[in-house]
C-alpha cells in the first residue's frame, strides 16, 4: 500500500515472530483479535459518523469519517425508476505520507478497496434504489457517501464497510411532496425525515496471509495437511505492508455472502477458505448488533421527550 | 494554571535567544540554533532559535555549548550525530541509505568502513540496518555517514547490527527528543538501568534519528523491552517504575 | 424466478451441455506469421485462446529492462498487467466513448497482478519488468477464468519461468441446488456466479471471486465444483501445451 514506508529486515522478522507465536506488536494476543470498535454518531446530524478502531491502550489506531449527503438527480437512462448511489473513498495526507501520491491506477489497494465496498452495497442491493425514485425518469434521489481516512494504521476495509452501512442506517433524507409533477422538497422543520431503505446489512472482512515457507515450497506441497500460513484478523500498517496474501469475505446477518475475493497472492487450501468463511459469521454478528445497539442508543437520546408528547397512553401501567 | 520554571524559559521562533541578549559568545551552536551569514546587509554574525523548545547551555573543554531541545519526528542530519540508518540500495561506491521514512536519503560510501580496500567492500543486504554517524552535512550533496571513527581509523562499535540466530531483534520508533534523552540528557542512563535492575538483560543501540535497536536471547523479553520503551515515551517520569513492574509481569513473569 | 430454464429436469443447459461440462477450450502459439519481426524478435510470442465464446489474445513483453528508472526492483522483476476489452466484443457496441479501461477491467488487472506475482519466479528476473498485455476480441460468460487460461498458456509458451499451472473456471449455482461449470454469457448474466483459479489443478485456491448473493452454505460445493472443474482444465491445458511445444522440438532437431 504504502510506497516511501522502509521495513527493515529486523523489524520484518521481529514482527513475523511475533505473529507466528500469536502475539501482535499492539499488545493483543491473539491473531483474530480485533481491536476495539468504536462508534460515534454527531447528534444532530443524520448520517455524519465517525468510526474508529482503538488499540488497547485507548489511542486511536484508525479513524475514519462517514457522512452521507444527498440531493435530487436526473436518473441513469437505463434505470429511470431508481435512484443511484455513490461512494467516495478519499485517503489523502491526512491518513499518513504514504497516500500522498496516490493516482487511481490498478495497482492501488485503495482503489481496489474503494471498489470492493462500493459494489458490495451496490451489487446486493442493500441499499432499496427503487424507494429513493420520485419521479420516473425525471427525478430521483442520489445518495453519496463520503469516506474520510482521517487516520490509519491498517483496517481500512473493515471500517469502511461498517462506517458506510451505520451512516445509510442512520441518515435520513428529507421528505417530499409530488404535486401536479411539482416536487417539494421539506425541511426537517416542516416534516420528519425518511430512513432509507436498507434491505440487509453487509460487513467485510479482511483475513490476511501470510507465508511460513519459501513460495516453491508451498505451491508444491499440499497444504491442507501442512501448515504454510498464518491467518490474522485486523492488521496494523506494518503487517499489512509483510503480508503476502489477503482473503476478503462480505457477510450479512442472514448467512449470506454478499461478496468473496481472494485476490491473488498467496495460494490457500480450499478446506481453509471455507472454514475462514464459516469463522467470519460470528465476527460479523457481533459486529452487527454493535452498530444497531449504537443506533437505537443515539436514536433515544434524540427522542428524549418523544414520550411527553406522544399520545400512547400506559394502559398497563401500575 | 501555574507556569513552571521550564516553561518560562521556552523559546519560540523570533525570540532573542539569552547568549544573544547578555553578549554572551557561544563556540559551538547545536540543534534548534540558526547561524545567520555575515553578508553585505547584515554585516553580523546573529543567532536565531528555529524551533520551540528551551534552551540550554553547556560548557566541554572551555568551549560554550548552545542547544535548544525541542521534540519532533523528522530528522534532519547534523554532523557528529549517531544514527542507526536503513539500507535501501547499493552502488558500485556507496550504500544508499535512509535515516527516516519519507525523507531524502543519505550515502554510506564504501571507503567510510575500516580497513577499506577497493576489494574488501561490505556486503549488506537491503533492509540491514548499520549503526553508524552522520559525516559531513553539506547543502548540495546528501549527508554522508561513516562506519568508523575518522581520525583513528578504529570500527569503534560501528556497523552492521546483526541478527543472530538465537538472538531476537527489534526495532523501535521513537520521537527524536526521547532519542536524544536517553543518550544524552539520562546520566547513567536511568530508564534503561532501572530495566536491568528487573532482570531483563538486553542489549540496545540508540541511534538520535528515532530508532532504537533492541536485542535479547528470547521474543517475549524483547516484546516487553519494546513495549516499556513504548510507553516511557508517553508518560511521566515518576511513573517508570511502575510500568516497567507491570510490563515485566505482564509478558515474562507469567 | 428467472426467464429461462438454465437447467433442466433431463440434466442441460440452455447450450446442450451437461452442468460440469466446460466449454470447448482451444489454444495456439505465434498467430503473427512475421515471426522474425525486428520489433518482436527477442522474447514476444502471441498467444491465443478461445474458450466457448471467449477470444483473448495475450502478449507478454519482457523479462525487460524497465523504461522507467524509478520502477526497478533490484532483488525481484516487477510484474504489470494491462487488459484491453475491445468495444466490438459484446453483442451491443460499447458506447463508452472514452477509451480509458472501465472500473472492473482495472480490478481484473489488480488481481491478475497479484496473482501472477507469486506464480512467476519473480526472483530469476532482478531488475527487469514482465508485462502481460491481454486484448480481449469477442466475450462471452467467465471472461475473467478464460484471461488467466490464456495468461498460463502465454507464460509457458514464452519461457517464463513460473512454479506451477494456474486454470481458472467459472462456477454458477441454479435453484439453489445445481452448480453449473463454465458459465456461457446468459446464465453469468442471471445466475449467482463467481471465478475460481487454483495451481495446478490441486485444492490450492490462489484466486476467488464471488460478486453476487451466495449462501453461505453452499459454498463447500460451489469450491468443490470449482476445483474439479478446474482440474480438469488442467489436463486440457497441459495436452494443448504439448502438442504446441511438438513443433517447438521438430526445429530444435
């Protein structure tokens, strides 16, 4: 990922140890420890959301920003009666020197990671196109959202993916009347705003390789006996410039898979790969019900004194 | 919010400098001090804090000694200064060095070694890391180290830190004020005594460009060395002890 | 659910074939005849292959010295991939006017690169660049297993030193039960599918993508398809191969 960052061989080994005996640089101790998620949502504000891994000392590892905006579009010609939808991905100077000089060119992780979340929302439709359609093939909502690294020190993926669906969860867009092909568009002063549609919740996540043996080695032997690579969730930036391969898997709730890729690199047995996606499941549960949890949190402290005001009555009460 | 006794005596870029003030002439400017030129206009030999930090003075062999201690990451070489540099590519005269991530690099010419010969060139690999100083600073040229002591000729602990094989290496990060206070401002190296006194025995290589080089007989030892010099780095003095009995239990005594 | 019948109750595909057969799969050496050209004397040999539908051409340029200075790696030679899919070779005329690669063509060059990164014996060729030049004429469904195919035909055939065979294939399921191999262009179209590449037609997966909807368990089956099927194209690859270098020995003797 990075280009201008220098590893020296020690450091390489240092950290290749560590890994093998499953401790990590950052204190955890174990490979598939993850590091502490964090959410936070702006109040008042729809859909602006920082989200943030923390390492166990309580500094911040990764930071990301998601803010979802949106507005009224002409529609694609060929889908007049869906809205569209956009991601963008942005890691500049901010993140770290080594983005400096990035180009969109194939070679680049951060295209290819922009891309892997954008058609993972995209392509499973988790995101209702067709409800965001106010008039066909004249006006349609086009939802963008903006991804700010703001620091970075490895998980981009995962981050990504759970800022993008916590921020379409919680935005809300603003209502609209159609008269006579008239559209109004209503403040949040005027009328409460709309939740989007959002079908089913995917999160990715980053298993990444790395190679015990010489590369001759391991292409010839069978692996599904031996042992070739380590497996570890949630890299720092320093492991994620060592490893050799990566394995990504985008689930949701339902035991689905909304996206796999193993995008070259180290080769893995094909008993491994499906345990790995097994494995993913549970991870992906949990992290689930952290977002809504963050959610519905966030949702009552703003809805403080919705019970003064509404017109349920206790019947039960007492 | 009372302003500490060091505090007063921080410097910030436009201040006038106290050997300035009191006439006070200095031999030797270190880090943070700027020198400006005798030229047509100004016809005096001025000197200029260029960083925020406080400023110190010290007198060796008779000779007044100027440094302004300041902390930052980036590493700007200075002549005399220990380093531990980075291998990154080798040429038919010279190593190519870097000193830190993201800076320009610095040459480690093969006739800088002991013993020197046209044929007796050492062999490093790209990635090795070489203890070594910081030569000549020049404006035009990259800074060129050196693996030896110049005027004698001896390799006086400079050169290849090693990675034996029943050694466990690592290397540290670090700010470059902790750097220097652990050589420098630590008289009889404090931090790292304390840490002997609790049984680790290591060995390490502080180099002022924020590296430090660790080295001990096991991975556990040298994770918990790694990580009390971590975290010294951020916290209070009074607080040392602590951290290194709680980082000591945590990884070796288990 | 969907408009056509993909696999019907006598066991075919909408094409005839059973649902593990592949397609027909056809490869050939050196398709320019001015073999001794003084611009492709050295090391470039064109490769061909045609899988069902799918045309591709792959050159590859190089072990070479790199252009650019600044891109020399002196323990390793860098590996780059550049994949032209031509306008015509869709049924509908590609009406992008810019002749820049669209998104997925430059995922497509990611993951090659990736993967053939650790196939090469990168190591034998320091401070040089390989560059696989793919030109794709005619698609149909798996383009992405037919361009790997061709790029492992095109490396053997110019002497590029690589461990072992990649064969990529397409896998696509039906009703949730029927894993169809080798997808033709309608059933990619509206089938759950995904590509899966291994070496040398072992269990070793070194490539897999899945961009559609896909239970998850079912994916023990999708793999084991996937793996067969890929197997199998190894041995056609292999016989093809051989019978290509033939000719390569008759003028060596």
């Amino acid at each position: 990922m990075a280009k201008d960052l220098e590893i020296s061989n020690i450091e390489k080994k240092f950290i290749f140890d560590l890994l093998a005996s499953s401790q990590r640089l950052d204190g955890r101790k174990s490979l598939l420890e993850q590091r502490n998620l964090n959410i936070v949502i702006t109040p008042n504000k729809f859909g602006d959301i920082y989200i943030e891994y923390k390492r166990l000392d309580g500094s911040i590892a990764t930071r990301l920003h998601c803010k979802v905006t949106s507005e009224v579009v002409k529609p694609k010609a060929q889908r007049p009666f869906e809205g569209t939808f956009f991601i963008n991905c942005e890691f500049n100077g901010l993140a770290g020197l080594n983005f400096e000089n990035y180009k969109v060119g194939s070679n680049s992780d951060e295209f290819y990671y922009g891309r892997l979340i954008e058609s993972m929302i995209l392509r499973s439709n988790a995101l209702d196109l067709e409800q965001l359609c106010i008039i066909a093939g004249l006006k349609v909502w086009n939802i963008r959202v903006d991804v700010h690294v703001l620091e970075f020190d490895g998980g981009f993926l995962e981050l990504a993916s759970i800022g993008c669906m916590t921020s379409l969860l919680h935005y809300r867009r603003p209502d609209v009347t159609v008269r006579n092909e008239k559209v109004t568009v209503h403040s949040f002063d005027e009328k409460e705003g709309v939740k989007l549609g959002v079908l089913h919740i995917p999160i990715a996540l980053q298993f990444n390789l790395f190679q015990l043996k010489e590369t001759a080695e391991i292409i010839k032997s069978n692996s599904s006996i031996e042992n070739n690579e380590l497996v570890a969730l949630d890299c720092t930036l320093k492991e994620d410039l060592l490893k050799d391969g990566e394995f990504i898997i985008a689930l949701n709730k339902n035991r689905e898979i909304v996206q796999l890729n193993k995008p070259g690199g180290l080769p893995i047995a094909a008993l491994k790969l499906i345990q790995f996606a097994h494995m993913a499941l549970p991870i992906i549960e949990e992290i689930t019900s952290k977002m809504l949890k963050a959610i519905e949190i966030d949702e009552r402290q703003r809805n403080k004194y919705g019970h003064l005001l509404s017109a349920e009555n206790d019947r039960y009460a007492g | 919010m009372s302003v500490s006794e060091d505090s007063k005596n921080l410097i910030i870029p436009g201040d006038i400098l106290a050997c300035e003030r009191d006439n006070q002439t200095v031999d030797i400017i270190g880090q943070g001090i700027y020198l400006s030129f005798e030229n047509h206009l100004y016809n005096n030999n001025k000197l200029y804090p260029t960083h925020v930090g406080i400023e110190n003075y010290t007198t060796k062999n008779n000779k007044v000694i100027a440094t302004l201690d300041y902390n930052s990451k980036r590493y700007i070489p200075q002549q005399g200064d220990y380093v531990i540099a980075t291998v990154t590519n080798n040429y038919s005269t010279h190593f190519l060095c870097t000193l830190n991530n993201f800076s320009s690099t610095v040459t480690l010419p093969y006739a800088n070694f002991p013993q020197a010969t046209k044929k007796n060139r050492p062999k490093y690999e790209n990635g090795d890391l070489v203890y070594c100083r910081v030569k000549t600073v020049d404006t035009d040229l990259p800074a060129e180290l050196e693996c030896m002591d110049s005027e004698t000729g001896n390799k006086d602990g400079f050169g290849l830190l090693e990675q034996e094989k029943s050694k466990h290496t690592a290397v540290l990060d670090c700010s470059l004020a902790y750097a220097r206070e652990l050589l420098f401002n630590d008289k009889g190296f404090p931090l790292l005594s304390d840490m002997v006194k609790k049984n680790l025995s290591f060995e390490v290589a502080i180099g002022v460009n924020g590296k430090i080089w660790i080295s001990t007989a096991s991975l556990l030892e040298t994770l918990c060395v790694y990580k009390i010099l971590s975290k010294c780095e951020k916290s209070n003095r009074d607080s040392i002890l602590q951290i290194i009995e709680e980082t000591v239990t945590e990884y070796v005594k288990e | 659910m969907s408009r056509f019948e993909f696999f019907t109750s006598e066991g075919l595909r909408i094409d005839g074939r059973r649902s593990g057969e592949l397609k027909n799969f056809e490869s050939s050496i050196t398709t320019t005849s001015n073999f001794a050209n003084f611009s492709r004397s050295t090391s470039t040999n064109t490769t061909y292959l045609q899988m069902g539908q799918n045309k591709v051409l792959v050159t590859i340029n190089g072990p070479k010295e790199p252009t650019n200075r600044s891109k020399i790696d002196i323990t390793k030679a860098t590996l780059t991939t550049t994949i032209n899919i031509s306008k015509f070779s869709k049924v509908n005329r590609n009406t992008n006017k810019s002749n820049l690669p669209d998104k997925q063509t430059l995922e497509w060059e990611y993951e090659i690169t990736q993967l053939f990164s650790k196939i090469v014996v990168l190591e034998t060729y320091p401070k040089s660049t390989i560059s696989i030049n793919v030109t794709v004429l005619q698609q149909d469904g798996g383009l992405l297993s037919a361009i790997i195919n061709c790029i492992t035909t095109a490396l053997i055939n110019n002497s590029v030193q690589i461990y072992d065979i990649v064969t990529a294939v397409s896998v696509g399921i039906v009703d949730q039960k029927h894993f169809l191999l080798d997808l033709n262009h309608l059933e990619e179209q509206f089938l759950s599918s995904g590509t899966i590449a291994t070496i040398g037609g072992s269990d070793e997966v070194c490539l897999m993508r899945i961009r559609d909807k896909f239970p998850l368990d079912l994916i023990e089956e999708f793999v084991q398809v996937g793996v067969q099927g890929c197997s199998v194209l190894k041995h056609i690859i292999i016989n093809q191969v051989k019978d290509m270098n033939l000719n390569k020995l008759v003028e060596i003797q």
